[in-house]
C-alpha cells in the first residue's frame, strides 16, 4: 500500500503529495465534466425552427438574406464549440496521465 502521508516522509513530501492528489481529483473531475459536454449535446435547429425563433422581422424582405446568414453563423459557432469541447477533454486527459 502506498503511504503517501507517513509518518516518516519530511513535512515537504506531504506537502508535496497532498497538491498532487488534489490535482489529479480536480483533473479527474474536469474531464468527466468535459465528457459530459460532448456527449450531451445541445439539440440543433432546423432552418425553419431557428427562423421562428430568431427572426422576428417586421419585413418579409429582410428575412431571406439576413436569417439565412445568420443561421449559417450560428452553425458554425456550433462546430467551433464542438472543437473546444474536443481540445479541452484532451487536454483534461492529458492531465490525469
């Protein structure tokens, strides 16, 4: 069994030891946290849903270019969030190694 806080280490080694533990349950629970994130994904719109949603204009001729562009970057903005997503479980995983 691993004696990380015996009575024989130096004061420092527990001290060290004590941060490291700390560490790895703090990485621990980042990374379950960032699994979550990616798993559990935020439902996506239809154009049609983000429409009614979002574009409440009081002309119809505002509708057809500026909704549309606006959807466009509303996907995008979703596949950036998925990357960080990715980059940060990563980079979790990485610390609990």
């Amino acid at each position: 069994m691993i004696n990380l806080f015996s009575k024989d280490k130096e004061l420092i080694l527990k001290i060290t030891n004590g941060i490291l533990l700390i560490w790895f349950l703090a990485a621990l629970i980042f990374t379950g946290n960032n699994l979550v994130n990616i798993l559990v994904k935020e439902p996506g719109y239809t154009f049609e849903e983000y429409k009614t949603e979002y574009c409440n204009y009081k002309y119809e001729n505002e509708i057809k270019d500026d909704c549309k562009n606006m959807y466009n970057n509303f996907n995008t903005e979703g596949k950036r969030e998925n990357f960080n997503q990715k980059r940060n479980l990563y980079t979790s995983i990485i610390n609990v190694v």
